[in-house]
C-alpha cells in the first residue's frame, strides 16, 4: 500500500500542478482504502493507459500491476482541469488465511 500511495503521489508532484493533495487510508469490510485525490490539471486516462502499454509512460502502468498483484482493484478518475482521484482496495490478510477454529 506505501508503494502505490508513493508512486501516486509522485505522479501528482511530477505532473498535476496542484495546490491540493489528500491522502486517506481506511479500512473496511476487510479491506484497506486508499485515496489520493488532487485538484491539479487532470488528464486523459485512457490515453495515459495507451501511452504506458507502448513504454512511453510506466507510472500509471506500474501503480495498476501494484494492485493488482496484492489482489486488489483500482479505479482513476480525472479529466482535463479537474483534478484525479486514485482510489485502491487492497484486501487485508494474505490468499490462504483462515481464522483458527
């Protein structure tokens, strides 16, 4: 969770221009919530999602294989001028655990 919050943030100090940045982190129904939401520039999702699938941008791509590696989901909001939010899910306890009898 530390990584994908970094690489997020990182993202947003690199390219968002904001004067905002919130981080919270919570848990719930078994499950950690991360978001990082910032009013900076925003941007074409699906075009950064395009750009990381050909090299040229790996940030984004890196975040997205984080999460999912712990088993978790994410989900990018932005649009031009109106910020991003990257919200994460990540479940608590690892594949295999179970609560002793």
């Amino acid at each position: 969770c530390f990584r994908i919050a970094q690489e997020a943030v990182t993202n947003v100090v690199r390219h968002a221009r904001a004067t905002r940045l919130t981080v919270t982190l919570d848990t719930e129904n078994g499950a950690l919530h991360l978001v990082v939401h910032d009013d900076g520039v925003g941007f074409d999702v699906a075009a950064a999602r395009r750009r990381a699938l050909s090299g040229e941008s790996l940030g984004l791509l890196g975040l997205e294989e984080r999460v999912e590696l712990a088993g978790g989901r994410v989900a990018i909001e932005s649009a031009s001028g109106r910020g991003t939010t990257v919200r994460v899910s990540l479940p608590l306890g690892r594949a295999g655990d179970e609560a002793a009898p």
